[in-house]
C-alpha cells in the first residue's frame, strides 16, 4: 500500500502555493485510480453494486475525513460515489489532497 496512506492530513493555513505539475507527478503515481485535473483538483468515481453501499462508502468517506480534518466534494447518486479533493484555502492541491485520497483507497 501507500506511504501516503500511514501519514496524516495537515491543515493547510494558506499563503502557501499549490503544489507544481512537476511536484504532482510523484505524488499521482502513488494514487493511481484518482486523476489529477488541470493541477487544480483530484477526482475519481467509485462504482458500487446498489444505493446502500454507495451510502455506506459515503459514510466512511465523511467519517474519515472528519478524522482527517480534510473535506472533499462528496456526490452519492445510484451505484457510484464521486469524490473531489483539493485545498480550499489555496485553490489548489497539496500533499494532504494525496494523503486523504491514500486513506480513502483503503476503505
């Protein structure tokens, strides 16, 4: 598994810039199920069997999350769950985007 997965999210406090291609480059082949979009944000779509899962993934999603201290865009609808994660305070992506999304593939 990652070593992202072990480490834990750190609170971004702005006045930091967002994480260049090149820096996002080592980082994204440690996620490979997410894609990296425009260098601004990280997606992937979860499929799933029925509502019910999908909920539950959600769930855990939030629940971690929470722990984390680290919220993405979550969107439920039938058989699939879509998450978008990126730094709100600088408009961008940093290593605690790869961290949580890490954390989220071992749920």
């Amino acid at each position: 598994m990652s070593g992202l997965s072990e480490k834990t999210c750190i609170p971004c406090r702005g006045g930091v810039p967002p994480l260049t291609a090149e820096e996002i480059q080592p980082l994204a082949a440690e996620v490979k199920e997410w894609s990296v979009v425009d260098t601004h944000h990280l997606e992937r779509t979860v499929k799933f069997s029925d509502f019910k899962t999908a909920l539950d993934f959600t769930n855990k999603v939030g629940a971690l999350s929470e722990q984390q201290g680290h919220h993405p865009d979550i969107y439920l609808a039938w058989g699939k769950v879509g998450i978008k994660i990126w730094t709100h305070k600088i408009n961008g992506l940093t290593e605690s985007d790869f961290i949580l999304a890490a954390k989220i593939d071992r749920l």
